[in-house]
C-alpha cells in the first residue's frame, strides 16, 4: 500500500483507561494512564494476512480507476475508521489532526468551551457529567442528557471528536444546543467560557467537625490538591470526611490509585486489570502510591450516575478493601481500558485492549456500583431545563408551561395543576413570584421569569443536597 505509516513506537506507554475516553466538550479529555499499567503485546506488521490483500486491491483499484482523483491519505484514514468502527466499540477510535494533539495536551491546560463531558451513546452524544462552575453545569445540563442537534445541525452520525469540535470554542462566544432529557426536548444558548481546572474544593464544618471534600475530575494535580485538603482540614478540626465524587466522569489513574492507597492499608487491593490473556494484574495500596500519607477518620462517599470511570475506581476500593459506605445513586459504569499508539503524522489510534475490575473482581461495565445507602433527589431537581424564547398567558398550553408549573410548586408557591394548562392560580403563583423577586408583575409567564425560576429552583437544589445531609447525619 502506498503511503503506508507505521507507528513511531510499537508498544505505547501510555494506557488510556477509565473516564470512557470522554470527550470535554472544550476539548478531548480521556482518562490518562500517568504509569504503564498494561504491558501490550509488540504490534508485529511483518505477518499480514492474506486477507488484507483485498484492501490492497481496493485501494489500487480506486487510485488507478476511480473517475476522480483521491488522495492517498484519504483512502487510509477511511479504511482505519472502518476497522475501528467494525469493533461497535465507542472507545476504540482513530484521531487526526487536531483531535489527536487535544487527547495529549488537555489533561494539564486551561480550557474553552461549555464545560460538558460527552460521549457516543446509540448514535447519538451523551453528556456524563457537567463539570463544576462551567457554563454547562450553571445553565443545568446534567447527566444522560442527549445533544440532539449543535447550532442547528444535527449530531446524528457525529463521532465524539466531531461533536467536541463543533462546540467547544473562544471564550465568549456562543453555541446553541438542542437537548433531549427523556421525553422532553429544549434549547440552550450557552456562552463558552475558560474551564476551572482546580479539581478538589473543600468545606469545614464546623458544628461537626466534618471536612467536606469535592473531586471534580482526577486530573494530574489532583492526589496532591486532595493532600493538600486533607491536610488543611484537618488544622481547621475535622475529625471525619465526605469525599464527594458525583458528576466526576474520571481522569488519570495513576491520581485514583494514590488517593485510593491513602485510606487503605498497605498491600490491600485497589483495582485489578484484566487482559484477554493471562492473570488479572492487581494494584494494591503502598508507600509508592501514598507516600505513606494515610487517612483513617472516618469517610462517606457520595457517587451518582455521572461518577465513572476512575471516580469508580476510587469509589469501589475505598467500599470494598476500606469498608467505607458509597451514598448516592448507582454509578455510571465504564470498566474498559484503552492503550494508544502513534503515528508519525501525529495522528493516533486506540483500543480497548483490556478491562479493569473492582477489588473483588466484580466488572461494573454499563452496570456502575451500587451505593450502599440510596438517597433521592425530590423530583422537581429532575425538571428539563425550559426554552426562554417563547411568552405564555392565562389560557395557553405547553410542556413548558408543566415544567414552570412544578418548579413553582418546588419553590412552595401554590399551583393547581401540573399539567400544562395555564390556569388563573398559575397566574396568580407567577404573580407572587415576580413580585417577590423584583420583576415586572405581569403574571405572564415571560423569558425573565423563567430564567429566575430556573435559577431560583437551581439554588433550593444546591442549598437542600438529600445524599450530603445523609453523609453528615452519618458521620455525626
């Protein structure tokens, strides 16, 4: 084959595990292997089979009869694309140009874009989780929300790269997303801004000397910013600790193993990773993960559908080999590991070469661990985020107008109907709501309305956290 490449190394160093190889709708954000965990075997080109000369003869036919001419690079790609999509594995993928180098580069940077991480699910990009203080997170995106359409054009057929690179964007600019959350559809105008990357924040409280500690993603910083917490809480009194990986759709795994060695005892199991040959290879706690920095007060969990991949690596050993309790929800479920190889135009390839398992050797792939204590949302923190664009009255009906009607009744104001209907008491709450809130009483449900009663609704989430208040009640 003309033109052929071959990889600049033969056996990457580099495995990419966990975090689904989520895409940062700001950039490509995969879950970073920061030490070989998987020793792949040498890619050996000498013995092609005889079945590859079909590809050969296509290639050679299209390039000396096709009735216009086609670019050997071109032709290459396309047949890298069709073995890998031949795999129906979303993990497994080819990148060039830009998308390869953004694998590379994100994990460590400042980003632009919306914040949201996203993957390929039925044809269609899924939103794991927003990250905190995004434009994503503050305008309500939330996990398993589809994108439906970006500026207009549809997803359908979009790979994840694809995806990424048609929202993210300059700070400052803006995109419009089309979302589907369960039956209901809405449009988001998001304004892309530069993405925090501080990925532990911390909380004392006082009254039970409880250190609260949030891990956004598990970026290359993130063992040493959990540390660093730890440390600082533990001045202020904290005596117990919430460690609270909901909505972290992974990271590095090398960061899940050095957090996960602290609240373990040396020589006990944090992960194990399977191949599709051979032993599992076991990871177990050790002065070369933690450097011997333990943690033994006493530590809930919180995890939700948005924690994956090295969130559940951390997750299910702190459950399985510390006994400590998970609080939440059930977790995502990504249990594959993916190694990468190099080309020398730069462009990349991986697979999924392996699976990793929880301590006990349980594989939570598309199943996600089971919280040892469930705790629900109410159901108003469920309602879809409502489209602004549109004005409604005393006598209309729409979906829009149900969803206004249940966060009116989530904020406590009195409605007589959640069905849609805009009836003279749903007037009457939006009056009592505008008038509260300052705005023009026109008892209309209009676009600054309903952005205040989204944010309104937001907040009372925020400030009423059912699985915080379970942990700290437990920790009393």
């Amino acid at each position: 084959m003309k033109n052929k490449q071959t990889p600049k190394r033969k056996v990457s160093l580099l495995v990419y595990i966990c975090s689904i190889i989520l895409a940062l709708a700001l950039g490509i954000f995969g879950t970073l292997i920061g030490v070989t965990i998987w020793q792949s075997q040498q890619i050996n080109t000498a013995n092609t089979p005889a079945s590859f000369q079909k590809l050969t003869n296509v290639y050679q036919s299209i390039q000396q009869n096709y009735y216009r001419k086609v670019s050997s690079e071109k032709l290459v790609n396309g047949a890298i694309h069709g073995m890998l999509n031949s795999l129906d594995d979303p993990y497994s993928e080819y990148l060039t140009g830009n998308d390869a180098g953004d694998l590379n580069n994100t994990i460590s940077g400042n980003f632009e874009g919306i914040g949201a991480q996203v993957q390929k699910s039925a044809g269609r990009i899924e939103i794991i989780a927003p990250i905190a203080g995004s434009p994503a997170k503050k305008a309500g995106l939330k996990a398993n929300d589809i994108i439906m359409s970006i500026n207009g054009h549809s997803t359908a057929g979009l790979s994840v790269d694809q995806a990424v690179s048609k929202i993210r964007g300059k700070k400052g600019t803006s995109v419009k997303l089309v979302i589907k959350r369960g039956s209901d559809t809405f449009t988001v105008n998001l304004k892309r801004d530069v993405i925090p990357v501080t990925t532990v924040n911390t909380k004392y409280i006082k009254a039970n000397k409880i250190g609260y500690i949030q891990v956004t993603t598990f970026s290359e910083r993130t063992s040493k910013e959990f540390k660093a917490a730890v440390k600082k809480l533990r001045k202020q009194g904290a005596k117990s600790f919430i460690v609270d990986v909901r909505e972290n759709p992974g990271g590095l795994m090398d960061q899940a193993l050095k957090m996960s060695s602290m609240f373990l005892k040396n020589g006990q199991t944090i992960m194990q990773v399977k191949a599709r040959t051979g032993a599992a290879k076991v990871y177990k706690a050790g002065k070369d993960y933690d450097k011997g920095f333990k943690i033994t007060e006493p530590t809930k969990v919180l995890i939700d559908d948005g924690s994956a991949s090295a969130a559940e690596i951390f997750s299910a050993a702190l459950n399985q080999s510390a006994k400590i309790q998970l609080i939440g929800s059930q977790s995502f479920g990504k249990g594959t590991v993916q190694n990468v190889s190099d080309f020398n135009d730069n462009s990349e390839f991986k697979i999924t070469v392996a699976k990793w398992l929880t301590p006990d050797g349980t594989w939570i792939n598309k199943k996600g661990l089971t919280p040892n204590v469930k705790v629900k949302y109410p159901s108003y923190a469920y309602l879809p985020v409502v489209s602004t664009t549109k004005t409604y009255q005393q006598g209309d009906v729409a979906k829009n107008i149900k969803t206004m009607q249940q966060a009116l009744k989530g904020l406590g104001y009195t409605v007589d109907t959640t069905n849609g209907y805009f009836s003279a008491v749903t007037q009457q709450a939006v009056r009592k709501f505008q008038t509260a809130q300052h705005l023009t009483v026109s008892g209309k449900l209009d676009k600054a309305t309903m952005q205040k009663i989204q944010t309104e609704l937001a907040t009372k989430i925020s400030q009423n956290d059912p699985v915080y208040d379970k942990a700290v009640d437990a920790l009393k």
